[in-house]
C-alpha cells in the first residue's frame, strides 16, 4: 500500500475496501473511522447519512491512477455541484483539482 486516495462512488464500494479517511457527519461527528474495512453494516450507514463519494485506500498504478483521477474529479463536481455558473467557483475547483492531482507548483 502506497497511501494513496481514491475516491470511490458508495455503489462501487467493494467488501474490504478501506477507509482512507474519517467520515463525519453534519456536526463534525466520526461517522465511520479512517482504517475501517467497507461491510454492509458501513455501506448502510453512509447511505442513511447521505454520503455518495468515498474516500479509499488504493495501490498505485497506471490503471489506478486514471481512475483516482476520475474520482477526484467526479468528488470535486458533486461538491461544486451547486456553483457550476460561478466563475469564482470554477476557478477555485481548477485549483483544488490541480492541488490534489500533485500537478500544483509553489
């Protein structure tokens, strides 16, 4: 394992994936813990909470970091969802995706 995230859709979750990250609640509460394996119990949880993009721990590859790609750029559009007209916005996720891809100088 390489600590590298991957952001995952709740329905694409695999039994024994692991939690890259704590998931809190509305009030900042630890849904579930970062470590967590992914069972039914968890899915279930993070469906009632509302929680549709997860974060995983992935081994790191060509083919992995594609798709780590997409997911950090399907994460990033479900939470701008509300602010896709806003110039602002749009910049402010360009420079969220970039950071996050490692492609941000300093």
């Amino acid at each position: 394992m390489t600590g590298t995230v991957v952001y995952k859709p709740l329905t694409s979750l695999a039994q024994g994936d692991r939690l890259a990250r704590d998931l809190h609640d509305e009030q900042g509460g630890v849904l579930v813990p970062a470590g967590s394996l992914v069972d039914d119990r968890v899915r279930r949880r993070l469906q009632l909470f509302g929680v549709d993009t997860v974060p995983v721990e992935g081994l790191e590859s060509a083919g992995t970091t594609a798709q780590a790609d997409a997911s950090l750029d399907d994460a990033l559009n479900h939470l701008f969802r509300h602010w896709r007209c806003s110039p602002g916005m749009n910049h402010l996720r360009a420079l969220i995706a970039s950071h996050r891809s490692g492609a941000a100088s300093q």
